[in-house]
C-alpha cells in the first residue's frame, strides 16, 4: 500500500520548509502527498517577509475536500498560526480521526522570537491530545511545558516525559539545539525512553529540517513503523539529507536540505555524464587510435627506444598521478570513495610503477613537456578544490586506457614485443576500476550545479588532448 499522507502547514516559495518540504519528505519515504494550506508564506532562505492568513472556511473546505474523498493515512500539521486555525483543525481531527496524526508546533522564529499568542500558544497545549506524536524543538518545548529552554540532555528528557504525561502523547526529543559533536534524538513517552544516536553535521542549511522530519515520521507511521522504529530509519534519512544540502545551491542564506539525497544517486535520467563526456570526445579518441605510436605498440613494431621512453615519461606522470588521486580521497564526500580513489593511488606507486621499472632505469628522470603539461592541468585541478571537477580531470586516464585494453585483449601472440605491456591496459581488474571511476563521476555531476558540470566537462575534454599528446610525445621527442 502506498500511503496517503496529508500535511496541513503554511508555505514556503522556495520550497525548504512548510507543505513544499513535507511533500518532499512525503514522496522520499514513497507515500503520496496531499496538502491543506494554512498560510501563505512570503520567504526565502534569508527569512520571512510576509504570511498571508486565508479565512478559516477556506481552511476547513480543504480539509473536507480530501477526507470526503480520500481515504487518509497519516496526518502531518506544521504552521497554524492562530487559535481560531488551531479550533478549526482540532475540530476536523475529532471528526475524521485519521489513523497517526503528527504534530510539529511550530511556535519559535530561528531568532528565538515566539511566533504566538499567548491562546494561540494554549490552543497548540490542547491540540497536543489530537496528535500521536509530537515534535518539538527544545525552545517549543520549552513553551509546551512552560518552563525555560534545556540546555542539557537530561532536562530536555525531563520536559519531554513531562508533556508525554499531560498531554497522553509520544514526544519525539530533537537534539539539535544542545552542543556538541553528537545530536541525539529520542522517542518519550509514557512507557520509557527510545533514544537514537546521531552525529552533528557541520552545515549552515537546516532550513526545513523539523518540518522535513516530522512528515518522514508521518510518512513511516502510515507504512505501519512504530514511532521508535520510524525515529531509527528517519534519523539517518535526515543526517545524509543535512549532508548533501550544499549540493543543492538553493539560495544566499539558510538554505534548505536534500530531501531526496538517498533517491536521486539511483534515477534514470537519460545519458549519464560519463557517457555525454566520452562521445564529446570522440575526435580525439579516433587521434589516439590513428596515432602511430598506439599502432606500433599494437602491432610490436614500434621502436623499442621509442616505448622506453614512453616508459620513463609514464613513470613519472604516474607518481604524480597518484598524489593527484590521494587529493580526490582526501575531498571525496563518502568513505567508500576514499577508500576507491585511496586504492588507486597506491595501485600507481605499486603495481604500475613496479610494471614500468621492470623496463627502465628509473633514476635520474627529468619530465618532458607534454608530461609537465599534463600533470600541471590535473595539480591545478586539485588546487581548485573541487572534488567534481577532480574527478572528471583524472577520469581520462582511467577510461581510455580501458577502452584501449579491451580492444586489444586477445589480439595479439604470447611472443608479441610489448605482450606484458598491452595485457596490463587489458586488466579487467583496472577495466572494473574504470567503471566504478565513472560511476562516481556521474554521481558528482548530478549533485553538480550547471557550472561545476560545464568545468568537468572542460576539465575532462583538456585530460582526453594531453593523452593524446602523450602518446604523440615519443615519436616526435
């Protein structure tokens, strides 16, 4: 069953927090999102300009429109606004009673001012007996139960059981207003404490983020979670979303988080990066082919002193690349990223080096032009800092190789003169690498804005010449 999940809350234009960001988390927890509205929010991530309130039987119409209709699974309710919303929902909830209802009592502005009066704060006391689960930060809390704001862990349980108690609901303990390099959250109720661990991430855009959990929650609910259950598969929805909210690039202030971070690695959208990047460069892969030197070293004719000094100069490009690829793991967002691009980094100093320094001398090596050019682009890259465009610098060389190697796999005699060498670019093992290489520059590119994108682009096409003249580079030394 997919499940009906309806958010009754204001607006927000720039889509971080209110119905926008509940239908978000709606659809990322595969529910279907309805929306009743109850302001209409003038905002951006800089802050609030002005809230338009319409009369309240245009609220309750809305609300009758989907449960004459609808059947409904879960109900999320944000931003009221007044005591008169506040009677107007309360009154549809005794009515209806939808199965898990989840409030988040939105009472504070992020400056710490009260958002209520002082009986729209009393009316949000009484809805409390409507909801299932509720959601507060510490400072709303803090209102809910009237005393000051914790600032410890053990107060903000003490708070929350009290509100579990008077008001008969589960509490759902946010804390992210406390200090520290944890952020712990905890499900209270009358039956105990369900605490769930978390890390802090470091990240100025949390707009949206109570919002965003407490339709998860709804959304789990209606799965048919308890509220322990769904606070444990939320908690790490939320973390990853808070971590991927810079890619979005959504606004100049507090912007909002990435809702559909665990999707989008997985959509299908048409060509991926990757593949658009390889057939721009196509012109330059069919020079590389047509080179003489690739032909030669195809067909054991070339020049031995020619392939030993291609030797000498990959030697040295390959040192450097591999400081380049122990960049791209220091930047990568993931731990198995680090540990791909770490792998690759001492696969050049081990394997590869140890390949080449079986044909030459490796001491006393001075780099040739085109090796210096290629790998002054990819320490530039690196110096830029971006893990994107890194990413599709260093590509090329992962890729073409491959390319190369399954061309030649098995079109050659166990005598050819270069038989060592051209099963090395056929290894199914680095072609496996080439893949996985890939698969996270895709990935880079759909967290990328168009300009990141449009510089990997750039970054890969310059890769993919200095290849081409590296290859070139021997027979014309």
């Amino acid at each position: 069953m997919i499940p009906r999940v309806l958010s009754i809350a204001g607006t927000d234009p720039t889509g971080g927090a209110g119905i926008q960001a509940d239908l978000k988390s709606i659809s990322a927890f595969g529910g279907y999102g309805m929306a009743a509205v109850t302001a209409l929010v003038a905002q951006n991530t800089l802050g609030v300009r002005e809230v338009h309130v319409p009369p309240t039987e245009f609220l309750s119409a809305q609300l009758r429109a989907v449960s004459d209709d609808v059947e409904i699974d879960a109900v999320k309710i944000g931003m009221l606004g007044s005591a008169e919303v506040v009677e107007v929902v309360s009154a549809w909830l005794a009515e209806v009673r939808p199965p898990a209802v989840v409030l988040d009592p939105v009472m504070i502005a992020t400056s710490g001012d009260r958002l209520l009066d002082a009986d729209a704060e009393a009316a949000i006391r009484g809805l409390c007996r409507y909801a299932d689960l509720v959601t507060p930060n510490l400072p709303e809390l803090a209102v809910l139960v009237d005393e000051p704001v914790a600032h410890d862990w053990d107060t903000a349980v003490a708070q929350a059981q009290s509100l579990a108690v008077r008001a008969d609901v589960a509490v759902l303990l946010k804390g992210g207003h406390l200090r520290g390099p944890e952020s712990p959250d905890a499900i209270v109720d009358t039956a105990g404490i369900h605490p769930v661990s978390g890390r802090r991430v470091d990240t100025p855009h949390t707009h949206g983020t109570g919002c965003s959990l407490s339709s998860a929650m709804a959304t789990l609910a209606a799965h048919g979670l308890a509220w322990p259950a769904a606070l444990e598969r939320a908690k790490p929805w939320l973390t990853g979303a808070l971590e991927h909210a810079g890619d979005l690039h959504v606004g100049r202030g507090n912007g909002p988080i990435d809702h559909l971070h665990e999707l989008r690695p997985n959509l299908d959208i048409g060509p991926v990066w990757s593949t658009a990047a390889w057939a721009e460069a196509a012109p330059v892969r069919a020079d590389v082919d047509d080179c003489a030197f690739v032909r030669g070293l195809a067909s054991g004719d070339l020049d031995r002193a020619a392939f030993t000094w291609y030797l000498e100069q990959d030697l040295l490009y390959l040192r450097e690349y591999a400081r380049v690829l122990a960049r791209a793991a220091a930047l990568a967002p993931t731990t198995k990223e680090q540990r791909f691009w770490a792998a690759a980094s001492a696969s050049c100093l081990v394997e590869e080096a140890r390949l080449h320094e079986s044909h030459v001398d490796a001491t006393g090596l001075e780099p040739a032009p085109d090796t210096t050019a290629y790998t002054d682009h990819l320490h530039a890259v690196s110096a830029g800092g971006s893990y994107a465009v890194l990413v599709a610098a260093v590509l090329p060389c992962f890729v073409l190789y491959t390319d190369i190697g399954a061309r030649w796999r098995g079109t050659f005699a166990p005598d050819h003169a270069y038989a060592d060498w051209l099963t090395a670019y056929g290894d199914e093992v680095f072609a496996a690498s080439s893949a996985e290489a890939s698969r996270i520059a895709d990935a880079a590119a759909r967290s990328a804005s168009p300009a990141v994108r449009a510089a990997m682009s750039a970054a890969y096409a310059r890769s993919m010449r200095l290849e081409l003249a590296f290859f070139e580079a021997p027979l014309r030394r």
